[in-house]
C-alpha cells in the first residue's frame, strides 16, 4: 500500500508539534497541582496511575524520537517504565522532548518527512516506516493518553485543563500566558 502524498510538512507537523507541546503544558501545569498521593493512586485506565501515564507518554515520546533522529537507542527507551516520580521534573523533561520534536518538525522538508525511518520494535524486529508516518502515529499516542491523564483527573481536586482548543487568532484570549511561557512570540 502506497503512502499518500505528505502536504505541507513544514506547516502541519509543525501545527501538530506546537500543538502537542501546548497540550502536554497546560496537562502538566495541572498535573503539578495534585499531591504525591493523588499523582499515585489507582484509577481506571490504560496505566493505573495518572503520575505513570505521564511517564509513558515521555517514553513513547523518547523511543519515537529516537528512531526520527536515527539515535540509535531503540527500545533502551523503555529500560525504566516510570523514569520520573517527581512531577516537576517530569515536566521538564517532557518540555524538553516536546521542544526536540518541535526543532525536528520545523527542520522537516517534504523529502525528509518520506525518508523511511527504522523503528526497533524489540526482539530483532525492526520495521522501516517514513517520518510522516511516525510522526502522526506519534501525535495520535499522543492525545490518546493525554485523555487517559484528562479523564482521571475528574477523580482528584483539580479541574482538567482544556485540551481541545487550537492556537487560532479568535481563541488568543484563552490562551493566557501559555506561549509566553512557552518561550513562544504570540502565536
């Protein structure tokens, strides 16, 4: 099956990266609101606590880049499912790989987002997909658990951040001071 042409790389993945970067802020922003024992309990989901769904989304995120950035580590990423038991600098961590993957998509060309990237899919298996395509299925991990996160957040004190707004000029006034801190130039 041949992959559909790739339009605009250097517009839609970069949307798509601002965006998931936006996204995991304003969750982690909430998220560092919750106490130890409220990152820790046990709710209903994919992954058991909200603190280690975090984690898994950083660690899908570093296996995924890894395999765009041809770094070599494979499934290394997953050698420690929960790499971060503090939030914060499970924040930061998170900030920084949104960043790497945002720098990668602002550097994508057309050709780049065809090459075929190699995914270690553990036990010999390698699979060779195009960056495109692992970074939609990156984006789509992406959300997916963040909802997870957003969903088990309507168990604790904290209301869930909104998720579903995009950076569109007539939504700036929601906004706030996100991109700034950010480090972003108003949109």
């Amino acid at each position: 099956m041949s992959q559909p042409d790739i339009v605009l790389p250097g517009t839609s993945f970069v949307d798509q990266a601002r965006n998931n970067a936006w996204s995991n802020f304003r969750l982690l922003a909430c998220c560092q609101k919750l106490d130890d024992a409220a990152l820790k309990a046990n709710r209903t989901s994919f992954f058991p606590t909200i603190l280690q769904t975090l984690n898994h989304i950083l660690i899908v995120d570093w296996f995924y880049i890894d395999a765009l950035l041809d770094c070599g580590r494979g499934t290394a990423c997953f050698a420690n499912e929960n790499p971060y038991s503090d939030i914060t600098a499970l924040a930061t961590a998170q900030k920084a790989s949104d960043q790497t993957l945002l720098t990668f998509c602002q550097n994508l060309t057309v050709e780049g987002a065809r090459k075929r990237v190699t995914v270690d899919r553990g036990n010999g298996v390698l699979a060779h997909e195009t960056a495109g395509a692992v970074l939609s299925h990156l984006f789509v991990h992406q959300t997916h658990h963040r909802g997870q996160v957003h969903a088990m957040l309507t168990g604790t004190l904290q209301k869930p951040p909104q998720l579903d707004e995009y950076y569109l000029d007539c939504d700036a006034e929601f906004r706030g001071t996100d991109f700034q801190e950010l480090g972003w130039d108003g949109k």
